[in-house]
C-alpha cells in the first residue's frame, strides 16, 4: 500500500477562537491566540497507521505540510513532494495551490499512490477534490478530521480511524465533497456547495453527510427552559452550544441566540455570547452544565462545529443532551472527537438524550 499524506497546517485554527472557519482567518485566529491542531491530529493518525500497517509506504508534502511528521511517525518517505520551489512558507499558512501540487504529484508518474490521506476540513477536502477530478484520477482519497466544519463524507470519525480504514480497505464508492461560504456561516447561514464527487474507502468508520433537518423542538425547548429557570439564583452556568435545536431552548429563554455559536446562561441572563474558549472558560463556577445537540446525520456530540466546547470546558461541565426524536432516528450512535483521547473515552457508554418536554431515550457514544 502506497499512501499519499498531505497536512492542510492551519485547519481547525479559528474554532476555539470563535471565528467558525479559517479560511482567510488565519493572521485574526493568530492574534486571537489560536494555536495549530491540524499537526496532532496528523501525528495521531501516523502513529496509527505506523502501527497497523508498518510495511506502508508513504509520500508526502515538504514541511510545513507533512515532512517531518512523517518521519517522526517512523516512515521513511517514499518521495517529498515540494510545493513551495524550495522557498517553505515563513509561517505555517499555505493555499490552495499548494494541495493541488501536492496532490497531483501524488496521483501521477511512475509510482502513484494507492491512496490521498489529507488533515483538514472541508475547504481542504474541497481542494484535495478539485485536484483529482483535473487530473482525471480515480485514486480514493480519505480525510483525518481537522477542520472546524465537516460537512462532507469523506471523513474518518477520528484520526485513529483515519488510519485503520487506510490500512484496511477492499473497495471505494463515489461519495459528495461539500464545503460552505464560511462568511454566511459566521452569520448563521448554511449554504452547502457541492465541490467534488471523489472515491472514497467504504468502511464502518466514515461519517455521513450532515442532515441539516432536526424535527420539531419545541416541546422539548420548552421543557429544558423550564429547569433552567428552576435554577436561577443558584449561580449555575448553563453553556448553551450552538444548532438549531439548542438555538431554540435559547429563544425559549428569551434571547436571540448566536445560531452558530456559543452562550453562557447565568441566573437569568446571558453573560457571554458567540464565546471563544477562553471567554467560556472565564465565565465558568462552581456548577456548571453544558447543554448541546448533537450534529443530524452524524451523531458528534463534540468535535464537529463546537470546537469552542474543548476539552478544559468539557471536564469542568455535567453533560446534558437534546435532540428531536427525528435527529435520533437518523443516527445509530453518538459520537466525540474532542481532542483528547482520554476525555474521549470518558465520555463513552450509554448516556440520557432529552428528546421531548419530560421524555428521554437511552442511546451509546462510542
């Protein structure tokens, strides 16, 4: 097996910080104190891979875009694809171009790669896409889930399962590349674009297509507005994520919500709106719950789309979880990917989803 492995440095970079993207964003999450995570991810999924498949050959992209953690993971690349002429980036930001380069080498001369395993989001996906349909290759490509939107179904569910599905994949189906206008998004619309029609590995651990329908909410908004009154004068911080099912339990207690962002809910008021990490850690007590709606299609709890819910907001919050019966019904399993492989696993087994004004069901994040 030859893999082509290509890191997109700065994907993911503005979620924490509040910016809902990073395309164009870069310099702003930088000044916001944003820091990479495009790298871990692709470190963890490389030492997967280096465990699973250690006979695998590997190609990849000059730093800052592959190269040394290929090597760190313990492969020796089979060739270093050079995008940059020699001249690297004097920062971690590349473009568009760069990828294309990267990929088109990959799929073309004498040795190609068997398969394209990038690191990013949907913007990459997008672009890692657009360059296979030009060279009219069929080689699949795969992605490890960095980015702050992840919208298309060419994702693993984690960088772990990135690797495990490259080392062991017998076929490929055709499967939508989707990115979003991230201006709209920040304002809280979603207008998905389809960018690419790509092969993709068929395996158990890819993610579907997010479902932008959740059902009726209403009775269920109601009923959780209603306890969080109940608590009022009690200091408690309800750190409300975003989507349209939380949005609504928003509305039901009387502020218009940030409908892709997160709100702190103390006492009867809003004491952070659209908050970054840092905002939501500060406004942070004693008592603290986090309230969220898992991702319709999907099933992620965390790691798709709240970024801003990190893992330091995680462990000092109690989990409660919403959805209409409908989202629930179009998803087997809910699902995390914080980060943290530790809180990952905490956060696995059967846990209490609220589904109506009293009712609740019993489903497994795995």
């Amino acid at each position: 097996m030859h893999v082509g492995f290509v890191v997109n440095p700065v994907a993911g970079m503005g979620g924490r910080v509040g910016l809902k993207g990073t395309d164009g964003k870069v310099a702003e999450a930088v000044a916001r104190g944003a820091e990479p995570r495009a790298p871990d991810r692709a470190r963890r999924a490389l030492e997967r891979l280096a465990a699973v498949a250690p006979e695998a050959r590997v190609s990849t992209a000059a730093d800052p875009m592959g190269e040394r953690l290929v090597r760190k993971a313990g492969f020796e690349p089979v060739r270093v694809v050079d995008p940059f002429d020699g001249a690297a980036p004097d920062t971690t930001e590349t473009t568009a171009e760069h990828t294309a380069c990267v990929v088109e080498a990959f799929v073309g001369g004498d040795d190609p790669v068997d398969l394209v395993l990038f690191v990013g989001g949907d913007g990459t996906a997008a672009d890692v896409g657009a360059a296979l349909e030009r060279t009219d290759a069929e080689t699949p490509m795969l992605g490890v889930p960095a980015g702050v939107k992840v919208y298309s179904s060419v994702f693993a569910v984690s960088p772990e399962d990135a690797a495990e599905v490259a080392a062991s994949f017998s076929r490929t189906e055709r499967r939508e590349v989707v990115d979003i206008d991230e201006d709209a998004y920040r304002e809280g619309e979603v207008h998905p674009e389809l960018r690419a029609v790509a092969r993709v590995p068929v395996a158990d651990d890819l993610q579907s297509s997010k479902q932008t329908a959740s059902g009726t909410v209403e009775s269920l908004a109601e009923g959780v507005a209603a306890d969080i009154r109940e608590r009022e004068g009690e200091g408690v911080a309800f750190v409300l994520g975003p989507g349209s099912t939380v949005g609504e339990i928003k509305a039901e207690l009387g502020f218009e919500p940030s409908p892709i962002g997160v709100d702190v809910w103390r006492d009867g008021a809003v004491v952070v709106r659209d908050g970054t990490e840092a905002e939501i850690l500060d406004a942070l007590g004693e008592e603290n719950v986090i309230v969220v709606s898992p991702i319709g299609g999907q099933g992620f709890v965390f790691g798709r789309g709240n970024p801003q819910l990190s893992p330091a907001v995680i462990r000092r919050c109690d989990l409660r979880i919403v959805a209409s019966r409908t989202k629930l019904d179009d998803v087997r399993a809910l699902r995390v990917d914080t980060d943290d492989p530790d809180l990952d696993a905490e956060l696995a087994g059967w846990v209490r989803v609220r589904v109506g004004k009293f009712e609740t069901r019993m489903m497994k994040i795995v």
